[in-house]
C-alpha cells in the first residue's frame, strides 16, 4: 500500500486519527485504487516526531520510564515548537 500526500495539504482527521481508511474489495492480484479528500493547509513550518511502537510490560520499570522519562521528554519537545504544526510517525 502507498498513501501520498502533497505538500501543504492535509487528511481530515478524526482526533488524531486520518481518515483515508477504505477497505479493498478486489482479489490480491487486482491493483485498486482508493482517493481520499485533501484539505489545502500551509504546512511549511512543521515538525515530525518518529516513535517507536512502544510494549509496556511489567518488567525493567517500563511504566515508569515511559511516564517520567519519555512523556516528559515528548511534551517538552513540543513546547519547544509550540509555533509549528507537529507530525507524529509511529
């Protein structure tokens, strides 16, 4: 599957989830193609945060680190680009 978008455009989004979901309905060796809507937005000031998906578990103190170590760190880099639309890749 490829998602693209332009620049300056953005996927409407519910919260924070895009909504270009679409199922396929075609067999697997049958290429389809699924449009989604583009809103026009000025996005040239921006900041893309990449997260690791992260498996809390009860052991090495993950909770702990996750809650004082990597949500500080997280919302303290967005403090510090409060003027710039953050993008976040997981």
């Amino acid at each position: 599957m490829f998602i693209s978008i332009p620049g300056n455009y953005e996927v409407d989004s519910n919260v924070n989830a895009p909504q270009f979901f679409q199922r396929l309905s075609q067999p697997a060796n049958i290429v389809e193609i699924k449009d989604f809507e583009l809103k026009a937005v000025n996005n040239e000031k921006h900041v893309v945060m990449v997260l690791g998906d992260m498996h809390l578990a009860k052991r090495t103190d993950d909770l702990n680190q996750f809650q004082k170590g990597f949500l500080p760190d997280v919302n303290q880099s967005i403090q510090n680009y409060k003027n710039a639309a953050i993008k976040c890749m997981r």
